[in-house]
C-alpha cells in the first residue's frame, strides 16, 4: 500500500488495499465529507459517533492516507478526499437509484419516484399537485430534491425534473409545459410607505429585491428592459424562494412568478405595462423510465397539473 503519489501537482492513489464491498466506510466518509464533522455525520447516518470514525479510520488504512485533518471549523477534506469524493458521490447517487428501483414492481403505481425542481416551484408549485397524485396513489414515495441546478436524469441523480430550460439529451423524454409568466410585485404596505414607480427609470429610488452572485438571473433581468445592476438591489439573493419571502414581507420589489402573485391578496403588480418576462418549463425523463408505472403515472400527473398552472396564469 504506497498511499499517495503527487505527479505535478495532481494526486493519485496508489496500490491501495480497499475493500471495494465496505460501502458504510465508504458512506460514512461521504457524510464527514458533505457534513464536515464527525457528529454531523453520525446524526445524518443515524449511528453514533464512535462508529463513524471506527469506520472512516478502517478506509483511511485501506487507502493508506489522511482524508480530513482538524480545524477550528470542522473536519477538513485533504487532496486524497477531494478526489474520491467524486466517486463516492457517483456511488451515492446509483445506490439511491438502486433503492428506488428496488421499491416496488415496475409495472406497479407505487413505490419511490425522486423529482427535482427549482426552490419556487419545488416548494410553492408541487406539493398541492403531489398531494392530488398521492390521494390516487396512496403508495406512491415522493422524494422531492428542490435545487436551481439541472440534476442529470442520464445519471439517474433523479427520476423526473421540472426545468426551466428544454432538455438537450438524446435520450431524454421531456415534455415542454408552456411559458410561466413573471412580473414585478411588491407588498402593498411597501407601495403605500414608499409610493410606486412610474417607470422603469424610476427603480433605483426604490428598494429593489435581487440576485446575489447568479449572474444569469442579472443577465435575464437586463435582457428583459430593466437596466439594473447588483449594487442597485436592497436585498440580494440567489434563492428565488427567498426573493419571493421577502416581496411579501414589504423588503421592497421583486421579481416572482404572476401565479404565485396572485395567491398572497398583499402583492400588487408593478409596471406591468413596461416589464414582463417568462420561464419556458418542462417536465423530463430519462426515456427508459418510461417503462416503469410509478414514474410514467408521476410524470403524467404533472404534466396535466403543470399545464393547468400555466393555463391559470
């Protein structure tokens, strides 16, 4: 066991006496990884904490290398870390895969379906839609993964994603919903306090609500007529989910989805005649899939009650 070998800079494992069936030391080394101490990764594996560095010590021997040293804040990842991490990930990823394949017969209306989808939608959008599917399919398991980046469904990181960006892969299934119109709102207490804008030049004497460091969102918002720049806004942040909490706690003005809009009676329109914009979504799969009754009914369901949020706008 030679442990590691730096070739101009890079790090490489070698002649390593791993065990490649010890997945729960392999587990238990992703979880210090995502969690960063030694008790995050107990609570999150639900075993104690002796076991988790039991285990983590048994894969630094088979690997022949330090993986995490001590610091004021946690446990952090060493260059040999780093590197597997990536494999471990990809294992997490098919052994989840595996579970919810394992779940329930193929040809069954039950079982595990994963489904990935923005923070707004994700939180705001689906859960009434998933709670109709689940009254017709009582034994469906939903996991509901909400996050802004495209999980790949050729890696199975999920069985079905809402997009707001069409699908590229051959071997995608996707289903193209519509446009989810966008505008700008702000809580009425916030108009009354402040007044409301006449026109777009008048903005920046308001307190704006926007991106942090997500440059597309910027980008989206300029193409779209609003010459507006990060410093200009009050409240920054990348969650869209955020953005939308703090339209309707009166921070100021924002960008939201029409529908959502429309629900809380506090959220008046702002220079709709002057701004508007849209999110062309779409509900995808990987094609394979489409073989499996829990992910096929799934997918059906949003599509349909997708299409009627749309249609509603």
């Amino acid at each position: 066991m030679d442990g590691i070998v730096e070739n101009g800079g890079s790090v490489s494992l070698k002649h390593m006496n791993l065990d490649p069936t010890d997945w729960e030391s392999q587990r238990a080394f992703l979880a210090v990884l995502r969690e960063g101490s030694l008790s995050g990764a107990a609570r999150v594996l639900n075993v104690a904490q002796p076991t988790v560095r039991r285990r983590l010590e048994s894969l630094e021997r088979s690997v022949g290398a330090a993986l995490f040293t001590r610091s004021p804040t946690g446990l952090l990842p060493t260059d040999a870390a780093r590197m597997l991490g990536q494999y471990a990930e990809a294992m997490a990823t098919a052994a989840d895969a595996f579970t919810r394949a394992a779940s329930a017969d193929a040809g069954a209306a039950s079982g595990t379906v994963r489904i990935t989808a923005s923070d707004v939608i994700g939180a705001e959008v689906l859960p009434a839609m998933l709670a109709g599917l689940r009254r017709t399919h009582p034994g469906l398991m939903l996991e509901l993964h909400l996050s802004n980046r495209a999980e790949n469904l050729l890696s199975q990181e999920a069985d079905i994603a809402v997009r707001m960006i069409r699908p590229q892969q051959a071997t995608v299934v996707a289903k193209r919903i519509g446009i989810v119109k966008l505008g700008m709102f702000a809580d009425r207490t916030y108009l009354d306090e402040h007044g409301t804008p006449q026109a777009i030049e008048d903005l920046p004497h308001f307190a704006l609500i926007g991106p942090d460091r997500e440059m597309r969102d910027l980008h989206a918002m300029q193409e779209a007529g609003l010459g507006l720049r990060r410093e200009m806004f009050a409240v920054r942040t990348d969650s869209h989910l955020a953005q939308l909490g703090a339209i309707q706690a009166g921070l100021g003005i924002g960008v939201c989805q029409t529908a959502l809009a429309r629900r809380g009676a506090g959220l008046v329109p702002v220079l709709p005649d002057l701004f508007a914009s849209g999110l062309e979504t779409w509900v995808a799969m990987h094609e394979d899939l489409r073989r499996v009754e829990r992910v096929r009914v799934t997918f059906d369901h949003l599509v349909r009650a997708l299409s009627g949020y749309v249609a509603d706008q």
